[in-house]
C-alpha cells in the first residue's frame, strides 16, 4: 500500500471517541498531482480505535492522482487500518448521512494493510467490528462508490450510489466487500455505473465469508448488477431488483444461493444472465428473469422454480419446475430512481407465481420480504413480494409495511378518522427512513391539538388466540393518548401505549381472545397543547395467531 505523501483535508490519526458531524469539506486544491482526500482517518498501530464517527457532512471537489492501483482509496472518505503485526482495526466506526460528490476517486473506502502479511487482501489480516455505512448518497465519483473491506458483521445499508466509476483506468464498482465476514449489504440504490469492467452494482470480492445482499436497487449499471470472486464463500443473493442492467448480470457466479430476486431487461438490451464462469453447484431460485430483448445464459448452476418470460434462448436453464407465463407484476420496466419506485415489481392478485416458489429456509438471514412482508413457512412466492402467499400470518393484516402505495394519504387496507385540527394528519411518507421497506405510516399534525386514528378490519379469522405488533417511534410533547389498539373481536378494547422514543420500538398486545371471527387494528394519537413538531411513525404491523 502506498506510504508516500497524502493531502487531507481532515486528517484523524490513531484517535478514539471522536466524531466529526455537521461540516461542508472541500479543498481549492485543482491539480490532480498528489493523493488526496476529504476526510482521511488512519489506525497506526494503535490496536484496537473505538468510536471513531463521519456524519452529516457533504464532501465535494477533491481532485487527487487518478489511477486505478493506490490512487483508488482516496477523494471522500478514506479509513486506513495500517499495522506492522496485525494489530491496528476499528470497533464501532460510523459512516452516516454524508453526501459526497464530485470527486476522484473513491466516495468511500475502508481498507487495511498488515506489513507482516505483505499484501493488501490477505484474509487473516484484522477485522473492524461493529461497523456501520449507512443512509450516505454518492454522487459523480471517478472510482468505487463505497468499499467495506476487512469488517467483521457490518452493516452497509440505505446508501445511494449514482454516477460512480467515472474514471475508466481501473475496475470499479458501485458498493463492494472484501475480506469481510457476516456483512449485510441492504436497502441501497445504484445506478449509473460508467464502465464495464467490472462497473457492477454489487461485488462480493475476495476472501468474503457469508456475506448477504439483499433488498438492493440496481438499475442502468454498464457493468451489471452483481459479481463474485471465486475465493469468496456462502454468499447470499436475495430479494434484491436489478432493472436495465448491461454486461451481464451475474458475473462469475460462484458457490453461492441467488433467490427471489426480479430481473427486468427491455427491448434493445442483449444482456446475458449469467457471464464470464459459472459453478456448477451455485443456486438460483425463486428468481423472475423477464426479457422482452435478449439473453443469454451459461451451462451450469442448480436453477429450480424460477419464472422465465419473454426471451426463451437455447441456453435458458434446465429448470424442472420454471414457470414461463407472464408473472404479472404490477408495472414491468416502470420502477425509476429512488428505491421506493420498486414497487412496480410487486405482484397482481392474478399473478400465476403466487405459492409456486421452492421452500427456502426460513431461518435465513432475513424474515421479511423486499416490501416488509414476513416470508411465509413453507409456500413462497417467486420474485421479491410475498404479499398474497399463503401458509402464514402474512395474509391476515393488508399492507403491514405500508409499502403499496408509496407515499399518500390513503393506503391500501387502511381508513382513517380524522378528528380534531386532524385533516390530512395520517399519511404514509419515507422520510427517516421505514423499519423496514421504503415507507411508514405517519401521524402528524401542524396543530397544537389533533387526534387521528388509523384502522383496518381484519375477518375470516378462526377462534383463538391472538398477537398485534408493530414497530413504532414518537417524539414531541401534548400527547394526551397514542396507543396500538384492538377492538370489536368479542371483547372489550384492549391496547398498548407507543412510548416516547427516537428509534424503532415494537409494541404488543397479547393475549386477544378473538371468538366472533374478525377484529379491528388500530392506531389513535390524541394530542393537547402539542408544539406543533409532535409526531408518530409507525411500520410492520403484524396480527399472528398464537392458538
């Protein structure tokens, strides 16, 4: 790794407990004559450097030497865990709500070297623990959007990268993992990618155990949407949209389970699903492939219950259970920057897909589906929405995650009461990001005094006994009442107070004897003398039958 000078603009050298939040980086600096970045934090032998913290802050116009061998760590947000015996790593490093444009060359790159072990990707170098690179947006960077190297259980997950790899002297990729084991790359969005080698949304690199990609946006990537390297192990593909993709899709999929995922290709695009070199034993599943240009595929892999439709090459896959009818998606081709437009994938009632997916384990790394629905025991769908399947509790509340609709004021399922100063006060929205998914159900009011109540009817319901969830949040003052409510199941209204809290909290009622066959769900948020800013989101709302 290179050793020589680097120009930073904030330089953190062997420091703990900092954070730098809240700043606008930039440098006057124009040449691109020496190395530099925005933000630059290096562990030199110090061990083991806790909380270390980026966020808040937009880095833009950082000029640095362009090649593709150590130029590529630098432009935003370099983080350098650099040792003579393996001992310099980070515990608890955060990377969050920065936006960082027009750079050369990385947005942001975690790496390490261990002279000892005398190369930058060797496997048994230390890992950073307690990792996390979240809702950051990266926009026009010559090289890799954002790197997660050497981690140990990170997490990488609702960040933006559009217009990366804008210099073609290396391969590049939107959002990559090397030598890191247990990472969840989730909920991010990338697209535009400008080159072709690699120039792939995703990249599962080298010496990776068990990473898992999943709930991910790729669209208009001239490279792809995802690649492997054959030193990596057990990764996981799942519940993730690739739409316009070029190149390939699958580059080099090696040993490793892809399922439940849509991949769209419109007319005029010829790109091939799986490229370069396949495994033999790598696994694909649940997958709806719809092409109306064309494809292709390798000779290899293990392809079972998967929708083709459209283009039906020579090469498709020996699938002993494929379904080639039209899954009818609610609008193909139809999803458009921003994450929550995926919607355009989810499944019509009609749809012959619906619980003809294989039985993927359920103890998976993930219950839900790419919209918030819990996936099913047994019955799955193919595709990434489990909405209608059956076999589970799925069905019972209609549009738990309040995903449907996108942003409005009438979501699918749900009716509202608006009381008092309270018109227009209950609304599903993504600011501040969901639980899970893209949207929340939002009770807000400018008023000082507002209730609202949001409800749905829930029949057909066997007699027993019954759980209502729901993850919640509330901030603000004047609240007289906000609770989580059941009612009209055969006995008297039961409920349970949403606390105060600025992080996502799940609230219970248990133990709902229903006997008249239906119950009523709801949330009523009653506000006196409030101050105006009072509010309550709410996400994942699930009614299970316990006996």
């Amino acid at each position: 790794m290179y050793s020589g000078p680097i120009e930073s603009v904030v330089y953190i050298y062997n420091t703990q407990n900092i954070e730098l939040q809240s700043l606008a980086i930039t440098s006057a600096r124009t040449d691109a004559s020496t190395y530099r970045c925005a933000v630059y934090v290096r562990n030199n032998d110090y061990g083991v450097l806790t909380h270390v913290a980026v966020k808040d802050c937009e880095i833009y116009g950082i000029r640095s030497v362009i090649d593709g061998n150590d130029g590529r760590f630098f432009g935003g947000i370099f983080i350098n865990q650099y040792s003579t015996s393996d001992t310099a790593s980070f515990d608890g490093l955060v990377l969050t709500q920065n936006y960082i444009h027009d750079c050369d060359m990385a947005g942001i790159y975690i790496q390490a070297y261990d002279e000892s072990r005398g190369a930058w990707d060797h496997p048994n170098t230390a890992k950073s623990t307690n990792v996390t690179v979240s809702n950051n947006t990266i926009a026009t960077v010559g090289g890799d959007g954002i790197v997660v190297n050497f981690t140990a259980s990170a997490v990488v997950d609702h960040n933006v990268a559009s217009d990366v790899t804008t210099h073609n002297v290396a391969p590049f990729a939107g959002i990559w993992t090397a030598c890191s084991d247990d990472i969840k790359i989730e909920y991010n969005e990338v697209y535009g990618t400008n080159i072709s080698q690699d120039g792939m949304a995703f990249d599962d690199d080298l010496f990776t155990n068990r990473s898992v990609f999943q709930y991910n946006y790729s669209h208009d990537n001239a490279g792809g949407f995802f690649q492997s390297m054959r030193s990596g192990k057990d990764y996981i593909v799942r519940y993730n949209v690739s739409q316009n993709d070029s190149t390939r899709i699958f580059r080099r999929p090696y040993v490793g389970k892809h399922y439940n995922n849509v991949i769209y290709l419109d007319s005029g695009y010829e790109t091939p699903i799986t490229a370069d070199s396949i495994e033999v034993n790598s696994e694909f599943y649940n997958n709806i492939v719809y092409v109306t240009g064309k494809t292709s595929y390798l000779v290899g892999g293990v392809w079972i219950s998967n929708n083709f439709y459209g283009a039906h090459p020579s090469t498709e896959p020996d699938d002993p259970a494929k379904i080639v009818a039209d899954p009818q998606v609610v609008n193909p081709g139809g999803a458009r920057v921003g994450i929550g437009t995926a919607v355009a994938y989810k499944l019509t009632a009609t749809s012959p897909v619906i619980n003809h997916g294989r039985d993927v384990a359920y103890s998976g790394p993930g219950v839900l589906d790419f919209f918030g629905n819990e996936i099913p025991r047994g019955t799955h769908n193919i595709g990434i929405d489990e909405y209608y399947a059956s076999g589970s509790m799925v069905g019972l509340v209609v549009n738990p995650g309040f995903e449907v609709d996108c942003a409005t004021l009438t979501p699918t399922g749900w009716s509202v009461y608006t009381g008092t100063g309270s018109t227009h006060a209950s609304y599903t929205e993504g600011n501040n990001g969901a639980h899970t998914g893209f949207y929340h159900l939002t009770h807000f009011s400018g008023a000082s005094t507002w209730n609202v109540y949001t409800y749905q009817t829930i029949s057909g319901l066997s007699t027993g006994t019954y759980t209502l969830s729901a993850w919640v949040q509330r901030h603000g003052g004047g609240f007289k009442s906000c609770e989580l409510e059941a009612k009209n199941y055969g006995g008297s209204l039961i409920s349970a107070t949403i606390p105060d809290t600025s992080s996502w909290q799940q609230v219970e009622v248990p133990s709902i004897q229903v006997v008249n066959g239906q119950i009523e769900i709801g949330f009523w948020t009653d506000v006196t003398n409030g101050d105006g800013t009072s509010y309550v989101y709410i996400d994942d709302v699930v009614l299970r039958k316990d006996s």
